[in-house]
C-alpha cells in the first residue's frame, strides 16, 4: 500500500481512497496489482517480465505502450552511488514513466509549481503501480538500504531520456 507524505505541511496519507484521491487531482496514476509472484533474487529479466505477462499484456494494449524492461538495485549493484544520484535529480520525461513495483521499494517525489506550489513523495512497494504523467518534475530515492525490483513501461526508450532541471529543491527533500 502507497503512503503519501507531504512534508511542508506535516501530513502523511495512509488510507488508500485518500492517496488516490490526491494523486488523482494531480493526474498521478497509483495503482494496487498482485505482485506475488514468488521469482528467486536470482531471477532474470526475462522470467520476470514472462512472470507479469498476464498483467502488462492489458495494460500496455489500453494505453498503446510498446516496451517494457526491468530495473532492479540493492546494495550490491555496480556503481550504485552513481545510479543514486541520477535517480536523486530533479528531471521530467517527454512521456509518461509507468512502473510495477515487484520487490522492495522506493520514494518518488514531486514538485508540483503554480498557485499551490508543493512537494510530496510517494512510498511505493511491492504490488504498487504508478504512472507519472509526462513532464512533470519528480526525483525518485533508493532508500537506505536500496531495493527494488520494478517493472518499466513505456511507449519508446527514447522518452525516458531524463531533462534534468537543476532547480535544486531535490536537494531539499530526502527519505
């Protein structure tokens, strides 16, 4: 389950009805699937992705997404601080970044601008869905000690190259 946390005003939403509604307004797509497939660490991309097949075939035929990969970090990863720290950047994509959460974890944040410029991060876990529209700004950490396995959408590879905005309000905000 999603938990939404808004720092600058000292809430947090653990009810589900609440975070969708929430994430709704900002056209934040979160989503409750049935990651319970029990795949080994050991696991390869492609038994992964053939492992959810029966959930992403839907998916990606309703909304016209053609690719889909695996990303997974822990703390064995090979130049993990260096993936850390791209993660941590404000950046936007020219089109929507979609996820399943398969194992482990991980907090996206948000920076919305306007006449209710605010900041909050979403915790999302193992079975969480969330499509980030395109171009909207967020940074997403690892976490300490970093975990996740997680299920990539996306219409074409090209569209999530990252547009770093180095606003430095990512420097502001951490777990």
């Amino acid at each position: 389950m999603a938990t939404l946390r808004i720092p600058d005003k000292n809430v947090t939403l653990q009810d589900p009805f609440a975070v969708r509604q929430f994430l709704d307004l900002r056209g934040i797509v979160n989503e409750r699937w049935s990651a319970d497939r029990d795949l080994p660490s050991s696991a390869t991309n492609e038994q992964v992705l053939a492992a959810y097949d029966y959930l992403l075939k839907p998916l990606m035929k309703k909304y016209r997404y053609h690719t889909t990969d695996v990303i997974a970090v822990d703390g064995q990863t090979p130049n993990l601080e260096g993936i850390r720290e791209k993660f941590l950047r404000e950046h936007t994509h020219s089109e929507d970044e979609v996820r399943v959460f398969v194992e482990g974890h991980g907090l996206f944040w948000f920076h919305t601008e306007g006449d209710d410029d605010e900041v909050f991060a979403l915790l999302c876990e193992q079975g969480d869905l969330i499509s980030v529209p395109a171009n909207t700004k967020h940074w997403f950490d690892l976490g300490d000690p970093p975990k996740v396995r997680a299920i990539r959408i996306f219409t074409d590879q090209a569209g999530w190259v990252p547009h770093y905005t180095n606003s430095g309000i990512d420097q502001r905000y951490r777990w």
